[in-house]
C-alpha cells in the first residue's frame, strides 16, 4: 500500500507510471513503482496482476 502523500496513482489508473519508483536496476532495464508496477526501459509495464502493457511509447523515434 502506498504511504506517499499525495497517495500514488493505482496499477489500474491510466497514469500509473506516475507512481513513486522504490527499486531500479538499469544494468536489467526494470524498474518497480510503489504501486506494484514493473516498468521496463522499453516501455512497456507488467501489472501485478500478471497481465502484461506492451510498448506504448516512440523509442529511439519509431511509434511502437
């Protein structure tokens, strides 16, 4: 549970990567936000629930 005030977006929220990130490891290209979510340096998130966000951004200036 979040204890950020104010309390960090949901895993389900449409901002959900605008949580607080508590663990990184970039040498892995992961990184874990408060609310449960993986982020991935491609940018597409595992949710803890297990369902999967597949790249949903422009990397490197190609659309995903």
């Amino acid at each position: 549970m979040c204890q950020h005030q104010p309390q960090c977006p949901s895993a389900d929220a449409v901002d959900r990567e605008a949580a607080a990130l508590v663990a990184f490891h970039p040498e892995q290209g992961w990184g874990l936000l408060c609310n449960g979510v993986v982020i991935f340096d491609d940018t597409g998130d595992l949710l803890p629930d297990g369902r999967i966000v597949p790249v949903h951004r422009c990397v490197y200036g190609w659309a995903a």
